[in-house]
C-alpha cells in the first residue's frame, strides 16, 4: 500500500445493504456505509503520510476473505466481521469501527414475543424453532452456546434469504446485525423486530465490527487505528453512519473505547481432529447421502427424457430438447435457488433436503438424457426392426432389448457423473444444507486451522470417490468377459 498509493480493501459486494454494494442508479459505483469508511480511511492516511492513497475495492466472496487476505490479494478487509479471539490470533485487527447488536426478526403473525420463547420446550414437545442465520457469524455462535436457548440454526449464505425465509413461513424467526434488520425493515413489512437488539457480548466476543489485516502489518495497523480514531474524534464517521441511519452519536460514544480481547491459543492438528473430525463425518454422511438419493432419480428421469426424444412424437421431442438445453445451459446454484427460494413466491414451500435432492436429480438427467441417448444409438437399428418382426410391441423391444444394452454401454460415463455429482453436492449449501464443504468453510474459519480442515476434508472425499472408480473399473471388466 505505501509503495501503490493503493489500499485494496477487501469487501463482498453481493452481501448486500448497508455494507458495500453496487448503487441501483450506477451499478459501477459501490454505496455503503463501509464503501464511505474505506473512502474516508484512504483521504485520513493520506493526510497522516503526506502522499495520496487511493481506495480500491477488491471482490471476494465473504467467506474466502480472509483466504485472500493471507493470499495477499488485499491489504486490509473492510466487510462486517466481527471481532473475535480466533480473529485476534490470526490477524492483526484494527480498532473497532461499528458496535452492533443482535436483533430477531419475526412473522407479526408468530407466537414468539421475546427471548424467554425460544427456551427448551416453548416450541412444543419434541419440536424446537427454526432460526435462520449467516455462517459463521456471531449470531450463529450466540445461538449456539447462550446456555438458556434451544433451536435448530438454519444455515444461511445471505441474511437477506433467511428474512425471506421467515416471510414466507418456512423459517420461525432470523437472527441478524441490527444494522442489518433496521436497513431493511421497510422491505419486510410483515416482520417485526422481537425485542431491542441483545448485545453477544457475554457470550461471544465483544460486539465490534473490526478491519482484518495480515500477520506482519503492524505498521499499516496502527496507521489504520490512528486514522479510525481521528475519523471519531473528528466527527466524520458519526456523520457517516447518521447518513445510514445508524445512529452516529451512539456510535461514536462507543468507538471511543474498545475492549481488548485476547487472541485465542492456537490447536494443534490433534486437537482439531479430535474436536471436530465427528462434525466433518456427519457432514461427510449428508454428502453420501444427497449423491445416493439423487442419482437414481436422475438417470431414471434421464432414461425417460432420452426414449421420449428418440421415439416419441416430434411436440414431445422437441418440449424435451428445450428441457435438456435449459438445464444444461443454467448453473445448477441457479437452479437450486430458483426451487428454494422462488417456488415459496407461488406457494409451493419446499424443504431444503427435499429442494437439494430435487435440483441435482433434475440438472444430472439433462445430462444423464443425453449418455442414455448416445447408448441407445449405438445399438444397430436392425435389432429394433428384428425385435417387431418377431411380434413385440415397440416399448417391449425398447425395455427388453435396446435398454439392457444401452445401460451396459453406458456404466464409465455414467460412473464419472456420480463422482462429479459427489462433489457438486457442495453447492447445496446455497439451500442451507450443511454438506461436507460448507462444513469445512466454517470450521475453517472459526478454528484457523485452514490447511487441517482442507486436507481431512480432501481426504474424507477422497475416501469417497475412490471406491466407485474402483466398483466401476471392475464392473467393466466383468461385462466384457461377459
């Protein structure tokens, strides 16, 4: 940064109001509270170091930020995250710039009316609320461990989905940032804040929203506090959250003193496995089971499409040629979300295990369609016609003699789309299903130990996959003797 006249501040776009994002009137300009502190940060350095620094905004998803800051694709990261002791271990943190609360959102319709509701049992025998959240964050971590609360945390990779969510009544409540809830209260008209805003402070790490930086930047650190702290005294960044709505004067009491919190001690590898190799098991099971629920659908459904395209009538043929070409040429994220979170739009609410098994079962058998079909056209057409000479009904000649055949021509590219379908099961995660890869960002990111958690989780897919490139090898050889 000192030899750029850069800041490259890191800050996911897609996250949405009133962080950083893109300004409806000029989608190539970024509007923000955090867009205005980075722009205020870079004019206070400059000032502080006698030569320009200019602000430049560095995409990343949320998640990965702080991968990329280690990367060195960013100076500093400027996006919502909280100050933490696993934070404080692995990188150096700027002064607060925002003290936030936590705020629950609920139908206006809902029977919770304060916090003593989500206790165990106040949903009723043998049920517990459905909270959505954004992971990680502290509002996850507040759920989790305040000793007097019991719900189901439902994983979410954007706070505005989980308020959708609760609108549409498949969620009970969202626990979100208070800057959050009151920026889009507006939006939400049918849901109503439970309570004011609870601080996670006796729970969790202070609520302060802090800038990360890598290990080694002291320098550029105690810039970045001297600059925040002339921001505060100087009233600029009261301003800057009055503009949001955010309570400036509030704020700016808050800032002036923040608590320090002490860095986490650093596990060891053996420690990470043994505190959390069972969460990435259980993570592991719900991958076996997304691929092994949903690939039969889809080559059944695949099998159909391909017979209806070679042989049915020509309508029929070309509605299921459109069907193939439109999955093909969506990504299956879209795909996913578009069951989630639009289908609930028509009133058709569907539950995530159920949205995640469907969307790969529908976007495999477009391409599941297309082997079958090739298998089918390998078969000399001669056996087709020797098959009705001898008396049989064209759909007894299909399933009796062209299928069986076709499915033995088919089994290595059928195989390599179930080893793929084994990993694509990591974008269900959009869904709020906890597979192994989303598993694997969270403790990730939680724990620090990037490099464990990636090669354990590399490992268990690998202990996965293997086997069926084995199965399919061996089944080959076996059909061939044959």
């Amino acid at each position: 940064m000192l030899q750029t006249g850069q800041l490259r501040w890191g800050a996911d776009k897609a996250g949405g109001a009133p962080y950083v994002f893109a300004d409806p009137q000029d989608t190539s300009r970024l509007i923000g509270f955090e867009a205005e502190i980075a722009t205020a940060l870079t004019e206070e350095l400059s000032r502080q170091l006698g030569t320009k620094i200019v602000a430049v905004h560095t995409q990343g998803d949320w998640e990965t930020l702080p991968l990329l800051l280690d990367q060195g694709s960013m100076d500093l990261v400027l996006n919502g995250y909280e100050l933490t002791p696993e934070r404080k271990r692995n990188f150096l943190c700027s002064r607060g710039y925002y003290l936030y609360g936590l705020q629950l959102l609920v139908r206006r319709d809902s029977p919770i009316q304060s916090w003593a509701d989500l206790a165990p049992g106040a949903a009723g025998r043998g049920k517990r609320y459905r909270v959505g959240v954004l992971l990680p964050s502290a509002s996850e971590t507040y759920l989790q461990k305040h000793p007097g609360l019991d719900v189901e945390v439902v994983p979410y990779n954007g706070n505005i989905d989980a308020m959708r969510q609760v609108q549409d009544g498949f969620l009970d409540a969202t626990l979100q940032d208070d800057c959050i809830a009151q920026y889009y209260a507006d939006q939400f008209p049918d849901l109503r804040f439970v309570e004011r805003p609870v601080s996670p402070g006796s729970h969790v790490a202070p609520g302060y929203y802090v800038m990360l930086l890598p290990k080694g930047e002291e320098r550029l650190t105690r810039a970045v506090d001297e600059a925040l702290g002339k921001l505060i005294a100087e009233g600029r960044l009261e301003e800057i959250y009055d503009r949001w709505h955010l309570g400036g004067r509030q704020q700016t009491l808050a800032l002036r003193s923040v608590s320090e919190v002490p860095p986490a001690p650093q596990a060891t590898w053996r420690e990470l496995l043994s505190a959390h190799l069972g969460t990435l098991l259980k993570a592991a099971g719900m991958t076996i089971f997304l691929a092994c629920a949903s690939m039969p659908l889809a080559i059944a459904l695949g099998i159909l499409v391909a017979l209806g395209r070679m042989y049915g009538p020509r309508p029929l043929a070309w509605l299921l040629t459109a069907y193939v070409e439109v999955l093909r040429g969506t990504p299956l994220m879209m795909q996913l979300y578009a069951i989630f979170f639009l289908l609930p739009k028509i009133g058709l609410v569907v539950p995530p295990l159920v949205a995640a098994i469907a969307g790969l079962a529908i976007n495999y058998s477009a391409y599941e369609s297309e082997i079958y079909r090739a298998g089918l056209q390998a078969i000399p057409r001669g056996q087709l016609e020797a098959a009705l000479a001898l008396g049989m009904t064209k759909a007894q000649a299909i399933w009796r003699i062209l299928l069986p055949q076709a499915v033995r021509i088919v089994i290595p590219p059928v195989t390599s789309d179930f080893i793929a379908l084994f990993k694509d099961t990591s974008v269900c995660s959009v869904v709020t299903v906890m597979e192994l890869t989303k598993q694997y960002s969270v403790l990730a990111l939680g724990t620090g130990g990037v490099i464990e958690m990636a090669a354990l989780t590399a490992l268990l897919y690998l202990l996965m996959s293997y086997p069926l490139s084995l199965a399919a090898a061996w089944n080959e050889r076996r059909l061939a003797g044959a």
